[in-house]
C-alpha cells in the first residue's frame, strides 16, 4: 500500500538524550617500528681501496676518516656494516653500490641484512 506522506529524512545527528546512539569504540592500535636492516660491503682481491673509500663517501654519506676506518675494516676482517636504514633504503643503497661497482668495472660486493 502507497503512502501519500512524505518520508521525513532522519537526522545525522543523535536524540540529544543519548537513547538509541550507537558508540563504537576505538581500539588503541600496535604499530611497530620498522625493522632495520644493515648494509654490509664485502671484500675482494680486485677492488681498489680507494673506490671503496669514494663509495663510502659518496652513498653513504662518511666523512674521509670513517671511510677509511669502515674500508680497513673490510679489508682486514672480510665485511663491514657501512649503515643501517629501513628496508627500502637499504635496498636501494645496495642497488647503487653494485651498479657503481659495475660501471668502474671492479668485482665489489655489497649485501643488506636484517639488523
């Protein structure tokens, strides 16, 4: 059956008496902080100690001292961690060192590791 009245739209708002609201209530969230990961640059025979250091330098943002530090000690010990970053950016920073390594024509390798 057809009503001639017309339908009154409900208000958004709720009765100002608080009956029939609905409250929903909010979960505290857990957001974790991301994980960090580690990029590590190995030693080779072939590699100069001096491209190294430029590396270190130019993508990693170490000042002559620490690169040459962070270079002996992949000479001398096989590996270093050449900085800590999120995931993305250790991704990428290893990315730029192989293709660097490539272009100079030199056998560098550069990994990143879970911190």
């Amino acid at each position: 059956m057809a009503s001639n009245t017309p339908e009154i739209p409900k208000s958004p708002n709720p009765p100002a008496d608080g009956q029939g609201a609905v409250v929903e209530e909010r979960q505290q969230q857990r957001v974790e902080p991301p994980r960090a990961y580690q990029v590590v640059m190995l030693n080779d025979d072939y590699t100069p100690m001096e491209f190294v250091v430029m590396v270190l330098q130019e993508h990693f943002h170490h000042g002559i001292d620490a690169a040459t530090l962070i270079m002996l000690k992949i000479h001398h010990e096989g590996r270093a961690v050449c900085g800590v970053y999120t995931r993305d950016v250790a991704a990428t920073k290893v990315e730029l060192v192989l293709a660097a390594a490539r272009r100079a024509a030199h056998p560098l390798q550069c990994i990143m590791e879970v911190a």
